[in-house]
C-alpha cells in the first residue's frame, strides 16, 4: 500500500472512533477536503503533492480524536510525527515539513515557509468550496480573500 493510503487508513480508522456522527462526518469532510486542495495547490506551487495530502489528512487530527480543539495545530504535530514514524517511506526531512506544516496552520495571520502556507491556505479554501455562501471562519478572512483574488475562476457572484 503506498504511504498516503497507509496514512489515510490510520487517519480513517481514528475519525470512526468519534463518537458523535457530526463531529465524525465533519471529520471526514474537512481532513479529506484539506488534503486535496492541498493537492491542487502544491501543483500550482510546484511544491510536492503527496506530503501535502499527507499534511492536509493529519492537520487537525487531534480535534477530532480528543474532542478538545485546544492548542490543535502544536498537538496535531506531535501526533503526526508518532503515526509517520509507523508508516514506510517517510524521510526524517520530510517528516519534519509535514510536522512544521501542522504545527504552525493555526496562525492564518502569521508567514512561515511555502510548504506552511500552503497547508494555510488549503484550509482556508476547503471551508470556502464546502459552501461559499458560508461566512469565512474568524481570522479566515484577509487569507480568504487573497486568495479568492488570485483564483477568481473560482469565485460566484454573491
Ligand atoms: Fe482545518
């Protein structure tokens, strides 16, 4: 099984422990709908799209395993790293982007590196293409709005 499976089975296996449905369709909806904008993004970015599907899965992870969205980007990171290390055919350098990645997708307003700020702003996307009539999330909004500018193909007239 090639590693993005292999991650997307663990991430699955965690997200049908949640004990409430919402929480667990919510779950499913947002980790997988992270992971392929994610996707999209680090195509046009020239960045690579594997780690950032493996990053889009394992972002808020934590959250949904412990209910507590507290604090969720730094324990999600620490999360990730442990279920990385289980899973084949992950370099340590690539374990750390992808670790450096969820850890820091809190700060929307903070700048981090490329591979950070795209894990940013595939969040931000996924919220918006689930239902753009939805107004975007607090501190969304500057990000949200830069990036509807620069992929206006994507935007609907309100
Ligand atoms: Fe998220």
């Amino acid at each position: 099984m090639n590693r993005l499976e292999r991650v997307r089975q663990i991430v699955d296996s965690i997200l049908r422990d949640v004990a409430d449905p919402e929480d667990r369709r919510c779950g499913f909806v947002h980790l997988y709908g992270v992971s392929l904008t994610a996707t999209l993004l680090a195509r046009e970015r020239g960045l690579d799209p594997d780690l950032a599907a493996v990053a889009g899965m394992l972002h808020d992870l934590v959250s949904y395993e412990s209910g507590d969205p507290a604090d969720h980007g730094p324990r999600s990171s620490r999360r990730a790293r442990e279920l990385l290390r289980d899973v084949d055919g992950f370099t340590v350098e690539e374990i750390d982007a992808i670790c450096s990645a969820v850890a820091h997708h809190s700060d929307k307003a903070g700048e981090h590196g490329p591979f950070e700020e795209l894990l940013k702003d595939a969040d931000v996307l996924q919220h918006y293409l689930y239902n753009t009539r939805l107004a975007p999330q607090r501190g969304h909004e500057d990000r949200r709005a830069r990036l509807l500018e620069a992929l206006p193909a994507l935007d609907t007239p309100e």
